[in-house]
C-alpha cells in the first residue's frame, strides 16, 4: 500500500466562470509543475487521485467531466493532465476535497497519510482542502509551484497560514520526492 497520494484539485475546468479570467494566467504558469508531478507519481507507482468539481452536473461522471473541460475555453490547460487510466477520480461539490465525497475512506483503503496537493484554487480550494486534511491528521505537502491562484496576494496568504497553521510543508518542485517519500 502507499503512504503517499497525489492529489490533482479542480484542474478539470471549463474556465467558463466569473473569475476565470484571472485564474488562466496563473493555471499556465503552474501547469508544467503539475505535469511533472504527475509524471514522478506514476513513476514511483503513488496513487494519484483527481478531485474535481462536478460543474453541477449531478448525474455526470468522471468521463463526462472531463469532456466537459476540454470542450471548454482552454482545453491546452486540461489536455496535458487528463486522468489516465490508473488514475482515481473522485467528484466534489464544494470546495474542500474531503467536504462530503469519499476521500478519507479512499485514502485509508490506501494506507497514504502523506498527501501531495496541486491543482487549483490555492486561496480557495486548496486552502480549505489542506485544513480537512490536517484535521483528519494527515500530512499535507506541495510545491507552490503546482498550485495556481485568482489573487496573488491571496494566494500567497494562504500558503503561509497552510504552512504555519497547518503544519504542511511547502517545498520546491525540484526538491519534492516521491521516492524516498521525503519532504
């Protein structure tokens, strides 16, 4: 079993919303990270698990969901990092990762208590998702680079309260290993 998920927030987007504008930009810049930690995952055989918002499609699936995405404004943000086949896929309401969906059980199926986060949005999604994960005593880790964010200055703020209050470690892409599960 593993002790270390990667988990890929919200990156299936239609960017069809009030501040997609804004999020593109920065989905552009953290793409490359997320590709890359895709690749090391898989790799080092670590489960990885997408976490998506179901766009409020209540009666869609992980394939529609996804269809969705690269049928939408920016399909060169959602092509590069699709699920492949081992992937996992988990569908989400809220923002939290854990809010409701079956994730904590999965984790525990898995035996990870170590979560690499990536994905967006760093002051909303991701934010929220590192909080349940902390209080559900798991270990949060991930590259800021991975993460891409609406405001700066937010994003930047919760980077900081995820790593002081949170306890999660923030480290740079290139120093993020899946092998020897360290940092």
């Amino acid at each position: 079993m593993a002790s270390t998920a990667l988990i890929v927030i919200d990156m299936l987007n239609t960017y069809d919303h009030q501040d997609a504008d804004a999020l593109v930009t920065s989905v552009r810049e953290a793409l490359p990270a997320v590709e890359e930690l895709l690749e090391r995952a898989r790799a080092a055989s670590v489960p990885v698990i997408y976490v998506n918002d179901n766009f409020g499609q209540w009666r869609s699936h992980h394939g529609e969901l996804v269809r969705a995405a690269l049928d939408g404004r920016h399909p060169e943000l959602v092509e590069p990092i699709t699920p492949d086949e081992d992937s996992l896929f988990i569908v989400k309401a809220r923002h939290s990762i854990f809010y409701e969906t079956p994730l904590a059980y999965l984790l525990g199926q898995l035996e990870a208590r170590r979560l690499v986060l990536c994905g967006q949005v760093t002051e909303q999604c991701v934010l929220y998702s590192a909080l349940d994960a902390h209080i559900r005593h798991f270990h949060v880790c991930l590259a800021p680079e991975a993460v891409a964010h609406i405001d700066p200055a937010l994003a930047h703020s919760a980077l900081r309260m995820m790593q002081i209050n949170m306890s999660a470690t923030l480290v740079p892409l290139d120093d993020l290993s899946f092998e020897d599960q360290q940092p």
